[in-house]
C-alpha cells in the first residue's frame, strides 16, 4: 500500500480532516528484479545506470551469462538460463526488467513472455492460430508472481547505451507528473492492421472526460506536441519524429514484426523509443491480426491512468503475450498520486483515475492511530473525485476491501 502523508504532527489531533493512507496501484523498485547479462558490457553499463536511477537494492540484481548479439537465444540454451534466474531471484521480486535489446525471441516466443511464464510451446503458433491466455490480462493484483506464479518482464531496449539512459530519463522524470497529454487512436487504411479502430469510439466515450481522446483518420500523425497514448496499425509509422511525446508516453503499432527489433521488413518497435516514447510493444513472430496479441488500448490507459507503473499497465492489457515482445522502462508511472482539498463543502479526494473497489473508511485521533471504522465506500470506473461532504476534524485513511470493480 502506497502512503500519502499529508499532515505531519503525529501527536495532536488536526485542524481540519486529513487523509493519511489511501492505497495506490505501481509496483515499486525493491519489487523489480533488473537481469544483466555479465558478458555484454552494454547490459552490464544499462543495469548499473539503471539501478542507481530506480534505487533498485543490490540483491534485485540477477546475473546470467550468454553470448550476446544474437536475436534468438535457442530453448535449450534459456531453460537453462531461467533456471538459474528462478533460483536466485529474491521471493518479494514481482517482475523483471531485461537489460539488454538483442536477444529479444526465444525459440517461437518473445524473451519477456518466455522469462515471465518460462518457455511453453503453448505460446506459440505455427499459424493463424490462438495461444495461451495470460492470467494477469486485466486482472486486479498487484502482485503477479504471488497471484499467478508469473512475473512479467519488460526489455530496457536500446540501440546504444546512450539510448538506453534516456529511455530510462523518460520514465523516471515522468513519475507523478500527471501529464496534460492526449491519447491519439490512428484509424488507417490498412485494413488488416487496423483491427484496433473498430473500438475506438467506445474508448471516447469512456475516457473523454480523464483524458482528451482523438480519433485520427490518417495513417500518420505531425505536429502533435502532447503524445500520451499513440495506437496504430501499419507496417510502418511514417513522422514519429515530428511530435513530441511527454515522457511516460507509450505507442504502437499493430504489426506481424515490430519485435524484431533490427534489419526486419517492418517498422522496428524500437523506432517508437527513439522518437520520444518511454514504452512500446512488438510481435517476434507472427501473430495474424488476432486483437487479443496486442494491447487493448482502453485497458492499458484504463490501468496506466489508476497510477500502475508502465509494466503493468502494458502486460494486463495484453491478453495472449507469447508472441510480444514488451520495451521501455519498467517503473514509469507518470499518473501516480491522490490530491486532498478541504473547504466550506466538505473533503474532496482527487487523482486522475482512481482504482475501482470497495473502501474501509477508517479515522482516528492521531496519525498512529487507533483507528476504527466510519463508513463504506465504492468508488466506480471512471472516478476521479471522492467528495466526502462535512466531516469532523480526524485522520482519515481508506483500506480497499473487495477488488471488484462498482458500476
């Protein structure tokens, strides 16, 4: 549970209500486990710049040793490899970060599912066929490796080194800065990669009043200087250099090869990173034009805006990931933090999107406690204000009880 002190004397009873715990979403550094690759003085240099950015303890950092450079690392070759990561990796580790951009496929499956489920031909397909559905897909934990016995991984995928620190300079300036950007959903004339615009009205409407919402018919956008949320579908993404994406920014675009991140016929996924964003998605292997390979734009804002970090909000909104390759920086969480105003009115209680649930209205005398229960509270999708009306001078925390979503 993330801690919002809004009020420092512990001791004496406040002047007017004050909230001092409300749960907020995110996976946090000592929950992310960052994997160097100790024969690649690329990883090896990201993972160091990377841990001191994020605080990451030193006992998060899991080293494996393979020849680098490659694409594809053989099953064989993995398995033992996971092995190894599985038995060192700290029991309170959530998920992983992958420090290096090649390889990023093993045998017929992308590296951060392979490394997230283990490598399970059920992952895979040979043709246009479905694959093995992901228990995290939209769900509510916070906890992936406790809840499912999985722990999703994200590459920290660069050209260069230098790539690689500002991608990670991105996701941390992002943090909390509630950004005033705009979600741009491309509907183009590839029909066949355009399999995501038929939900996009839907979308609007549902996000409209959190987030501006554009539906763009065109097959690029320009001059954009507010990029949030880019989805698309193309082979390739023509002037991604000519907007500006805010840092925390994820963009795609719904291909057979954008995981095959250098020398494919398609547009790289990398190409997104270098033009500004802070995360992307690609498949390594094709995947047809099966919606449920990608993500589901409503569902990554959805989570994205309720204050999940980058790694969460990407993978739930993925519901078959074994062919998709994820990249940016694990731990952006541009949409963290609650806001607290008292006036004549009453107590109000505001973030962008707060999670969905059934709250515990707890008070008490001091910020130590002891505190008892006042009152319930459901809080529904799409909520971005809690107005409490008149209440009585008290430290107020609220402790979310049923992770089922109101209406």
């Amino acid at each position: 549970m993330a801690v919002l002190l809004l009020q420092a004397a512990a001791h004496a009873a406040p002047a007017e209500p004050v909230v001092t715990h409300f749960p907020q979403p995110g996976l946090t550094a000592d929950q992310l486990g960052v994997i160097v690759n100790d024969d690649d003085p690329d990883s090896v240099a990201i993972a160091a710049y990377y841990r001191e950015k994020r605080g990451i303890p030193a006992a998060n950092l899991i080293h494996v040793r393979f020849k680098p450079g490659r694409s594809t690392l053989p099953r064989e070759e993995f398995d033992a490899i996971k092995r190894h990561v599985d038995q060192i990796t700290p029991r309170q580790v959530q998920a992983y970060a992958l420090t290096w951009a090649q390889p990023y496929r093993v045998d017929c499956m992308a590296i951060t599912a392979a490394f997230a489920f283990g490598f399970d031909p059920a992952h895979c397909a040979s043709s246009c066929k479905p694959t093995r559905p992901s228990p995290y897909f939209n769900g509510a934990t916070a906890r992936p490796f406790d809840a499912h016995a999985i722990r999703p991984a994200m590459s920290l995928a660069a050209a260069s080194v230098a790539e690689a620190k500002r991608l990670i300079d991105r996701g941390v300036a992002s943090d909390g800065s509630n950004p005033a950007g705009t979600a741009y959903l491309l509907s183009t004339t590839d029909k066949a990669r355009n399999v995501r615009a038929a939900s996009y009205p839907a979308l609007r409407a549902q996000m409209q009043r959190i987030l501006p919402v554009e539906i763009v018919e065109a097959n690029a956008l320009e001059n954009r200087t507010d990029v949030m949320f880019y989805f698309t579908g193309l082979t390739h993404v023509a002037a991604l250099d000519r907007n500006t994406f805010l840092p925390g920014a994820v963009g795609d675009h719904l291909t057979s090869a954008g995981g095959v991140l250098f020398g494919g016929s398609q547009m790289s996924s990398l190409a997104w990173l270098q033009a500004g964003a802070t995360g992307s998605y690609g498949a390594v292997v094709e995947p047809c034009n099966f919606p449920a390979k990608f993500p589901v734009p409503a569902i990554v804002m959805a989570h994205y805006l309720q204050g999940e970090t980058l790694i969460e909000a990407y993978w739930k909104s993925v519901q078959m990931p074994g062919q998709g390759l994820f990249i940016g920086e694990p731990l952006a969480r541009p949409f963290a933090g609650i806001r607290q105003h008292v006036g004549d009115g009453g107590m109000t209680i505001a973030a962008r999107l707060l999670t969905p649930g059934l709250y515990d209205v707890q008070a008490a005398p001091s910020m130590m406690g002891p505190y008892r229960s006042v009152g319930r509270l459901p809080v529904g999708r799409g909520t971005r204000e809690i107005r409490l009306g008149r209440i009585p001078p008290a430290y107020y925390r609220f402790v979310r009880r049923d992770a089922t979503p109101t209406r």
